[in-house]
C-alpha cells in the first residue's frame, strides 16, 4: 500500500521541519485542552455519566453488574470509570478522564490524517474534529469518547509501518482495540464490519496478498479477547445470563420499541441541530468525499487502498450512529472523525505549499469565531469557579454528604425522581438495583422489574429516601402516563405505610421552597415493620 509520504507536508516534496510539527501538535492540544478546561468545574455533564459513576462506586463495594445494580451496556465502559474511580472519587476525575481521551482522538485524527494525506490534511482534520467536539454532549466521560479512541488507534496501527513489518501481530493488535470497543457499546459492530471487509479485500501493506488469510485470522483473534475476558469475568461473577438477557434481550426491545413516535418527538430535532452547527464540516466532508471518489490523475498512486478504507468507514460510521434507533446528540461522535479526514483531505488538496495552506487556513476561517470564543467562555468558567465541586455548594454534594453521616456504613438510600449523584457524595449503594428511576416508569418496563424493586427494599430496609420532583421525571408523566400511574399505584401506599416525612436539616442548606419540593423520608420502626 503506497500512503501519502509522511515526511512530506503537502506532497510538493519539501521537508517537513520537526519544530513545527511539534509546535503544531503543542498549540493544538493547549487549544484543545482550553476549549474543555472549564468543564472541570462542572459538577454534572449528562446523566449518562453520573449513571456510570453510581454503578462503579457499587462495584468497588462489591456489588455485581446485572445483578446488584441493573444497567444496559456491556462491562467495559463501568470498568473503566472504576479504574478512574479508584485513583480520585470526585467527579473532577470523570471529566478530566473524559478530555484526555478526546485529546488522545484529536492527536490520533492529525497522526491518521497526516499518514494518508499529508500533514496539512491531518492538521486541517484535527483543526475540525476539535471545533466540532467541543459541545457539551461530546465533552462527557461518555462511552462514544472511548469507542472513537479504540477505532482510531486500530485504523492507525493499521495504516502503520508497523504493519508492513508484522502485518498479523499488528492486526490482532487493532482487533483487541476492536473488541474492547465493541464490549462498551455494541454499535461499533457495524464500523468494525468495516475494517475487517477493508483487511479481506486488501493486500496488507508491504506483504504479499497471500498474507491475508494469516492477517484475518490474527485480526479475528485479537477482536475475540476482550469479549471472552468479560464472558469469563461475568460468569465468574454469576451473572452470564444476566448479562445476554439484559444488553442483547432488553436492549433489543429497548431500540423497537415506540421507534416512531421516539424518532419523531426529538430524534429529528438533534438531527436538525447537528446540521445546523455543523453545517461547515458536512459540506466540506461531502465535497471532499466527492473528490476522492472522481479519483483525479495525481491521486491513484498515492493513496488507492486509504480511499477505499475512508468510504467503507463512513459507511460504517453512518450505521453506527443509526444503529440504536434514536439519533442522539453524543451518537453523532461516531461520524466526527472521518468527516473530519474526508474535509481535511479536501481542504488541504496538495498540488502545491500553497494551494494546501490557502484550503487549510479556509477551513480555520469558518471556525475560528466559534473556536475562539468557546475557548475564551471555558477558560472564563475554571477561573470563575475555583475550587473543588463537592466544596462548591452544589446540592447533591451537601445532600448526600448529610446522608453519609447518617445512614450506616454499608447501609442503603434510596434517590427517587431526584439526582442520583447524592449516592456518589453519599458514598452508599442504591437500596435498589434500579437506581436509575425512569427505567420503571416508561416502557419497555425490563422483565419483573416492579416485583425487583419491592423485593429490594424489603431486603435493604433504607433508612433513609429522597424524593424529587426532577425534570426528567415529568417529562416522563407527560410523555409515558400509563407507565408512570403503573409504578405510582404500588409506589405511594408502600411509601406511606413505611416511611414519614421529616425535615431537611438546617446544614444541608435547602431553602424552603426547595425542601417542598425535594423531600426526605425516614423509615418508621413498627410492629412488623423494622
């Protein structure tokens, strides 16, 4: 496979100068890392994200996925944020975590552009993928983040010299990447079926074509590794069965069901604003795209076999984000990168220095206002928020603190249609394994999970419950009322029977239209009621 020279910075044949390219890789990542510092100070950047923290803290303690705490994705994802976890517990980590990986996705973007197109086409691709990440959605620890830095660091070992050397190590190499993705979310399946149709239909790099059946099988072979490490990890846990029902069975209903009234309720609206603030990135991917495939004279021996492989990825790419069936804003992640590429390459068309500088610096043009002033709103908000979030006041943080005073060590509380971060502040396990209230009150209601909840908390016994009356929550009664009276029939009377209303403390802070609103429960001891 003949790739873009990559010493060369706009194929004219002048060297590339090692300072600047450093200097460039330097300036992007600072531009980078000050377009998200001020993230660090939030306490919160999706529910998704605070989910994950929940279910780690549960395993630290012992608990089991699947069985102790009820959760839809494979192990991969809460493994990770126990790894972070276990270094920091303050969701300062999470964030930090989450932006380092999106640095490692910029920096593998310019590393992948500049070795199939040249360096001002891997400069240009990075220049765009981090203007069009730095949303709120693409900011989060989410598993996007991760599934976009496994695909990225397996395309570029795949494009590597590395591979021309020892082509089938270092396809099983991109196959455990591959199959660590695929273990946090299983819609990478489909631009993982792109990489391995590219790898059947091409020579690898360097080697003879009779290489490939030996390249298949080490890349099948690295892809099967992460997927039989949590097989034998979830059967060694007892929950195997657990973990086919719910992320194949549960999800499976869970992506059908309702599809068009979901779809048209809010899928169009992030589809419309994806198009909308993304407007540049998509002309210009789509331009570049019809480019490439015209296949002009001084491009067929450059760069046939990465052509074939940016198509084949859109592709797959495109399915990814389609793949669950509700187009939401974070799914688009998966897209970025080779729209990023396809406008790159576009933008940095190498006839000559010049040519290449004048496409790049456009590209800069339509962005730089946004880019800058995102950058300048971030540092603004780090500045303005010193200080640690669980110091800064925020609610959930004094709330759950109280708690951990109050509840017993290695007892339970139980967060009801309020903010489950108080369990990560609180430090204590959910009395219940759906800790994640709307997965109760909207359909499809997961098998026996109304007789799961009750059983919970007649085993657990909290001392201890919070109720809110949180946005989510009644967008849930306004859009699922069937399924919210459902839960409430055998919700309030066991609530009354078993609980008492009681006063928020004076040092928890809530003011007392808040504490109306958000309220605490204290288990009543009883005859038959411990």
């Amino acid at each position: 496979m003949d790739i873009h020279p990559a010493d060369s910075p706009c194929g004219g044949g002048q060297p590339e100068r090692a300072m600047a390219r450093v200097g460039a890789w330097v300036l992007l990542s600072l531009l980078f890392l000050a377009m998200r510092v001020g993230y660090l100070r939030e306490p919160l950047i999706g529910i998704d994200e605070t989910g994950y923290m929940v279910v780690a803290d549960v395993l630290a303690r012992g608990g089991r996925l699947y069985a102790d705490v009820w959760d839809q994705k494979p192990p991969v994802q809460y493994l990770l944020y126990l790894g972070v976890q276990s270094i920091a517990h303050c969701p300062e980590a999470i964030h930090a975590a989450g932006i380092l990986l999106g640095l490692a996705n910029t920096l593998l973007v310019l590393s992948l552009g500049r070795r199939l197109f040249g360096w001002w086409a891997g400069l240009g691709a990075a220049w765009l993928y981090n203007a069009y990440t730095a949303s709120f959605g693409a900011v989060s620890f989410n598993s996007e983040v991760f599934l976009v830095c496994c695909q990225l660091a397996a395309i570029r070992l795949l494009f590597s010299r590395v591979m021309a050397r020892a082509p089938a190590w270092t396809a099983a190499g991109a196959g455990v990447l591959l199959g660590l993705a695929f273990m946090n979310k299983y819609v990478v399946a489909f631009p993982m079926a792109a990489i391995a149709v590219w790898l059947a239909l091409a020579a690898p790099p360097g080697a003879a074509a009779g290489r490939r059946p030996a390249v298949l099988v080490a890349f099948a072979a690295g892809l099967a590794a992460a997927p039989a490490a949590c097989l034998a990890w979830c059967a060694g846990q007892g929950v195997l069965s657990d973990f086919f029902r719910i992320t194949f069975g549960y999800n499976a209903r869970y992506a059908v069901h309702d599809f068009w009234r979901l779809f048209l309720n809010y899928s169009t609206g992030f589809i419309r604003e994806f198009a909308a603030t993304r407007w540049f990135l998509i002309l210009a991917a789509a331009a570049g795209a019809g480019w490439l495939a015209a296949r002009p004279a001084r491009f067929r021996l450059v760069e046939p076999e990465a052509r074939r492989f940016l198509f084949l990825w859109l592709a797959g790419s495109a399915l990814a984000v389609a793949g669950p069936l509700k187009f939401l804003d974070h799914y688009f992640q998966l897209i970025i990168p080779v729209l990023a590429l396809l406008a790159g390459a576009l933008l940095a068309e190498p006839i000559r220095w010049r040519t290449a500088a004048a496409g790049l610096l456009a590209g800069v043009a339509v962005t730089a206002w946004p880019v800058a002033t995102a950058a300048a709103q971030s540092v603004a908000v780090f500045a303005a928020r010193p200080g640690w979030v669980a110091e800064s006041g925020y609610e959930p943080a004094r709330i759950g603190r109280w708690l951990a005073r109050q509840a017993p060590l290695g007892g339970a509380l139980l967060v009801w249609a309020a903010d489950i971060d108080i369990y990560f502040y609180a430090r204590r396990n959910p009395a219940v394994r759906f800790f994640w209230w709307p997965q109760l009150v909207r359909d499809p209601l997961p098998d026996g999970a109304l007789e799961m909840f009750f059983a919970d908390l007649e085993r657990r016994r909290p001392r201890f419950v919070v109720t809110g009356d949180h946005p989510v929550y009644e967008a849930l009664r306004s859009d699922n009322p069937a399924a919210v009276e459902r839960f409430e029939r055998l919700w309030r009377p066991y609530l009354a029977r078993h609980y008492a209303p009681r006063p928020w403390p004076a040092d928890v802070g809530l003011p007392a239209e808040r504490a109306a609103r958000l309220r605490l429960w204290e288990r009543v001891p009883s005859a038959g009621n411990p």
